[in-house]
C-alpha cells in the first residue's frame, strides 16, 4: 500500500512538472539586414525574462524559403527569416553566450540589446562571419518567484528566488534565509541566474547572498553573471541567507562597468528530481545569523564576482563585442583623460570628482575598482593599436606588390 502511494505522489510530481514547464522562445538578428543590428525580448505583464542560451551561426547554404520552412524550427514557427536563423547543418558558436551583457535583461519583461557580427574561424567556407545571433529565452511568471525576506513555506520541485524589488535595487538592512531541504538521498541544486551586490574593498563585507550546508559557508557578491555559478549541495539541506548593510548605495564600478546593484536571482531543485521544502522568513536581532554578523567572528569563504562574464574575453582585433555599457564606460573614460589634461593645463592637481563618470554614494568602495578598469581600459587600448599596426603592415605589402 506504501509503494503504491509513494507511485503515485511520483506521478502527480511529474505531471505537475509537465503543466509547469516553460516555453522556450527565440529572438534573432540577422546580419545581413540594414540598420542596427539588435535582439528584443518581450514577455506577457508580470513575467520575467530569462535567458537561456545565446549562440552565433552562419548557415551552410542559401535556403529558399520553402527549404527553410522544412528545416528550420524557428522559421516553421513563424516570423524568423530565412538563413537568419538556426537551421540543420549550419555552423553554430555558443562561446559568445556569455559576453553580451544580458543581466540588463534579466527579470525584466521587456529588452532591447544592440549586438554585433561575430567571427568564426573554426567554421567552413569563405565567409567566416556570422550570419546571425539568436537567444533563446523563457518568461517566468513573477508570482512563482519566492522573495527571500517573506514568510513562505511550499513543497515543490522546483522554484526560483529572488530580492526584494527584483530586479531594481533592494533596500537596506535586510537579513533574510530561506531554507531547503529534500530527502536523504538527494541533494539540492542551485544556479545563479543573476547577483549583482555591493562589494567592500573588494570583498564581501557590504551586502551578500550567504550558502549554508553542514559547517560551510561561502559569501557571494560583486557581479556573477548569468550561468557562470551552479552548486550542488553536498547534504540534502541547503540554506540561503541575504544581508543588506545600511549603505543605500544604487551603482558600483566593477571590473568592466558601472552597474545597478539590482540584488539577485536564483533557481533551485533537487537531484535527482524530486519534492523539496523550503521555508523562508525575515531574521530577527536575536537570531544567530544576526549575532555572527554584529560580533564579525563568523568564519566563512568569500566568492567575489568581477562581472567578467568569461575567464578570458574573446576579442580577436577584427570583431570586438561590445555593449551599451561599454560604450558609455569607453566615453567616460575619454572625458576622464580630457578633464586630467585640463586640470594639469590649468594648474589643479586632479583630486576633485569628475561628473564623467557615475559616482556612488560612496566614493571609497568606488575608487577600489578603478584602477583596474584603467587597467584594462589600457590592455584595450593597447589592443588596438597592436590591431592597427598589423593592418598597416599589410596594406602596404599588398601596396608594394601592385606596384611591381
């Protein structure tokens, strides 16, 4: 009779998690088109936008739009172009999907993005520029997604969690848990979807997203972008903690941009699938969560995000990705160097803040992230010049060899 039950709850898990699975939608830019080449996202009201996957793609052949219709998904579908889109056989590159900065979309219901041409060298042919970039994502009902600091206690398979105020700023002074749990032989399973929070002095001393298991525990801040963090817990208990300080702080410099500290996002589910329990709730002065922080005895490991979305960027000196973001931090970096020559001309030792770059409130835990932004703001600048140089040299080869 026991077995029997213990089917059944399986099955009614299973058919839950078939009605509740999301659909999986495709945004695509062809390259081949006139104008400014971008990607938009657009979800019902109340629904948040999450990014899946994003790859760049050059097709194998001309298709005539009837080819197209038979082998290409997206087409079939509807809306989607010709060769502007994925298709059987073409020649795809995923290495890109972390180098858009896509945490500008991310809990949002609508986004615009400016992208760009891609080169391909491992692919065939001639032309090893992509024809195309699509991203798939999903739209996730904002009443599924469990605040941190609010009282909830579900049984589920799965389920996200987020901030307060998700995905604008969160407030101040805020300690929050939730905890999960599952049976003995699973385990939990945590992906961070999105976390922007403030650093101090590089380390997670401002505001943190604190995992529990057992006697560890590992702070995370600063910038980690999407995919980039998924953890297995190694229990069947998995706790999460969130605290705020009073710092009412809206941006921070980090390693490539000024970003909006718009909190966090994270999904979680078991393995292997399974129920879980989570309860979650706002701590209190007299909790010992609290107690560890106030006292600052708590022993713990620090995971820093530097908002790189990869360990090594793939900028090769013929196609260069850039986003919005870094337009505008290159543009600030101009008026830097600009407003320094004046000072110097003019006499000032270059101590006052310039209004071209964005401030925070605090100009302390700015300041410890720039000279590592000049730092790579040189390393590109560099770059560039190698690129430049290496242009000339064969321009006036094939100069030379015209002439004779």
């Amino acid at each position: 009779m026991e077995s029997n039950f213990k089917v059944l709850l399986l099955m009614v898990i299973a058919m839950a998690a078939a009605s509740t699975a999301l659909e999986l939608y495709k945004a695509s830019q062809c390259f081949k088109s006139r104008g400014i080449p971008k990607v938009a996202f657009n979800c019902p009201p109340h629904h948040m936008i999450k990014i899946h996957r994003a790859f760049h793609g050059i097709s194998d052949r001309e298709r005539t739009p009837e080819e197209a219709e038979e082998q290409c998904p997206a087409v079939a579908e509807g809306g989607a172009m010709a060769n502007c889109t994925q298709c059987e056989g073409d020649c795809i590159d995923d290495s890109m999907n972390l180098v858009y900065d896509w945490s500008t979309c991310m809990g949002n219901t609508s986004c615009i993005r400016t992208v760009m041409q891609s080169y391909m060298p491992a692919c065939p042919g001639r032309d090893k520029f992509s024809d195309y970039l699509q991203v798939e994502y999903q739209c996730v009902p904002r009443v599924d997604v469990i605040n941190i600091c609010q009282k909830v206690e579900k049984t589920l398979t799965e389920g996200y969690i987020f901030s307060p105020n998700y995905p604008h700023n969160y407030p101040t002074n805020q300690d929050c848990m939730c905890r999960i749990y599952t049976d003995w032989s699973s385990r939990v399973r945590l992906s961070m979807y999105d976390l922007l929070l403030e650093t101090k002095n590089g380390r997670c001393r401002a505001d943190w997203l604190m995992l529990r298991q057992k006697e560890q525990k590992h702070r995370h801040c600063g910038a980690i972008m999407t995919g980039t963090k998924n953890i297995t817990s190694d229990s069947n208990t998995l706790e999460i903690q969130f605290h705020s300080d009073e710092n009412d702080n809206r941006t921070q410099n980090f390693q490539y941009f000024t970003r909006s500290l718009k909190g966090f996002w994270v999904y979680f589910s078991s393995v292997p699938r399974g129920s879980l329990k989570i309860a979650c709730r706002q701590l209190t002065p007299a909790d010992q969560e609290v107690r560890e922080i106030v006292s600052d005895d708590e022993e713990f490991e620090e995971v820093v995000g530097k908002d790189s979305p990869t360990t090594e960027m793939p900028l090769d000196g013929i196609t260069k990705v850039m986003s919005d973001d870094e337009e505008g931090e290159d543009a600030a970096d101009e008026g830097d160097k600009k407003g320094a020559k004046d000072d110097k001309k003019n006499g000032h030792n270059g101590t006052k803040k310039r209004p071209g770059r964005p401030q925070g409130k605090n100009g302390d835990r700015n300041h410890v992230h720039r000279d590592g932004e000049k730092g790579a703001n040189r390393g590109e600048n560099s770059a560039v010049v190698q690129g430049a140089g290496a242009l000339a040299s064969i321009l006036s080869l094939v100069l030379a060899t015209l002439l004779h």
